[in-house]
C-alpha cells in the first residue's frame, strides 16, 4: 500500500503547528539529528569566508545556535521552493557574515552582498557537509519507518539491516521460522521505498 498524498514525513511535521505536541517532538528529533551537519556547515562557511583553516568552536556553536533560533522562529521552510539543505544554508551564511560585519569592515567580496542575494554568493557545499547532510537524512528517514511499522517488524528491520545479524540469527534469538524473517525484511524494504519516494526525499537526495 502506498502512503497517503499528504506526508507524514518528519520533515514535513516541523511545519504543521496545528499538533503542537508532535511539532514540538518533531523539532526535538530535528535538532538532534541535524545538529551535526548545521556545525558541518557552520564551520565550512566560515572557512570560505575567513580562511581560517580550524574554524573557533564556540564561534561555530553560536552560529549553530543562531540558526536553530532563526529557524524555528520563522518556520518558513516549504520543500516546494527548494532544498532544506539549501535553506539552512542560506540562514547559515547570513548569521555568519553578520557576524563577521560587526568584527570587521565589509572588505571581502563575499561579506558585501546582502541578505537577498545570498543564495547567489553561497559557498560550494564542501564533501564534509554532503556526508554529514546524508547521514541525517538517512537517520530521518529511517524514524520515519520506526513509526509507520510495528515494532516487531522494526525489531526485526534493524537487527538484520542495521546491526547485520543474519536471518538465521534473528530466527533463532526471536524463536521464529527463517521464513517470517525474510518475509517480515521484505515488507519493511518495500515499506521503506514508499517513504522514501517522499517529495522531501526527493528533493533532498536527488537534485
């Protein structure tokens, strides 16, 4: 069976505020699997326009903080308009180079361009921050299966995909036939591809 139109994505949660409850949970999750790739960024960012070759950690976390803040505050991603990548990293360049403007006079070509052309001036997206960024997503897409399977089938899912154990293995700790192994991996494979066909997917992964 194939997911609904509407998503149900963790992506797409952080911006229906009409469940309060799941939108705040959903940014809980968000901020704990984007927090790496955002200092990924943060750093990259930085980098490009200071030529610092080790980025200040406290610098780098407060930018990540400011970002977090900016983000949750508007709440204005839209997956129809672009990237989620992009957009952090649009809001990621413009506190970095807000920053840099109150230490030092606007000297650089990349600090002189305004909040609305940033996207235009943004660094290239360095290899760090594409691994980081598809390992997030691939921990978002894999709480989404967590909570469009039961939890058995999880179980199941994740002892044999993610911990690679064999089937037999989990037949014999589980006290199942080898057979419900392979038939429960199966559905939970053809289960994760409807997720991941998600729009938010998509977008994010392909283009």
């Amino acid at each position: 069976m194939m997911l609904p139109d509407t998503s149900l994505s963790l992506l797409s949660r952080l911006r229906d505020e009409g469940d309060h409850t799941g939108w705040q949970v959903s940014w809980k999750r968000f901020l704990e699997l984007y927090h790496e790739p955002l200092l990924a960024m943060a750093a990259g960012i930085y980098r490009h326009h200071t030529g610092h070759a080790v980025p200040p950690q406290a610098v780098i976390e407060d930018v990540v903080a400011s970002v977090v803040v900016d983000f949750f505050k508007r709440n204005r991603f839209d997956p129809e308009r672009g990237r989620l990548r992009t957009y952090l990293r649009v809001l990621t360049n413009a506190r970095i180079v807000d920053m840099l403007r109150k230490e030092r006079p606007l000297n650089h070509e990349s600090l002189a361009a305004g909040e609305n052309s940033m996207v235009e001036t943004l660094p290239s997206e360095t290899q760090e921050e594409n691994q980081s960024f598809q390992h997030a997503l691939l921990a978002t897409l894999i709480e989404d299966l967590r909570e469009h399977i039961p939890l058995r089938q999880f179980e199941i899912f994740e002892m044999v995909k993610l911990k690679g154990m064999t089937a037999e293995q989990v037949a014999i700790e589980i006290g199942v036939q080898r057979g419900v192994i392979d038939n429960t991996i199966y559905k939970v494979m053809t289960r994760l591809r409807e997720i991941a066909a998600n729009p938010e997917y998509l977008e994010e992964y392909y283009t």
